[in-house]
C-alpha cells in the first residue's frame, strides 16, 4: 500500500556526525562572543599608543637595512630575520 506511515530510520552515525557538527558550530560562537565581550586591557586597545600607518620614512628604511645587513654579515640569520 506505498509508503504511509513508513518512517525511514536514521543512523546513529549521522545522527552523531550532525549533533557534533552543531555542537562545534555553538562553540565556535560562544568562543567569538567570549573574544569580543573581553574586558582585557591588551585586548581592548585601552592605553595604547596608535600604531604608526603609512609608509617607513627614509631614516627607518636605512637603519633596518643596516641592521639587517650587519646581522647577516655577522652569521645571525634569526637576528637578520627579525628585521624583514
């Protein structure tokens, strides 16, 4: 007589796979909204200086190379990369 009243049975396997899904998912928000409600001074950005934007100037980008140069000449290539 068909298919009335005929309820298909759904695996434990996909029934876990979405549960987790969602589980992660409401994590995930709370995780985000935890990050944005924090009251932590590093993290708000509360007395801090701005960061400088912009291009360097003129008198920065010889003084990094010169660092930079001088470190690499020296064999320090960890205090070299610390200037790029």
């Amino acid at each position: 007589m068909g298919s009335r009243g005929f309820k298909p049975k759904r695996s434990g396997a996909k029934v876990a796979v979405i549960a987790g899904a969602i589980a992660a998912t409401v994590g995930a928000a709370g995780y985000g909204a935890y990050s944005l409600m924090s009251t932590s001074d590093s993290a708000s950005g509360e007395n801090q200086p701005a960061p400088k934007t912009g291009p360097p100037s003129a008198v920065e980008v010889r003084a990094t190379a010169r660092d930079f140069l001088d470190a690499w000449a020296a064999g320090a290539p960890d205090r070299a990369a610390d200037k790029t």
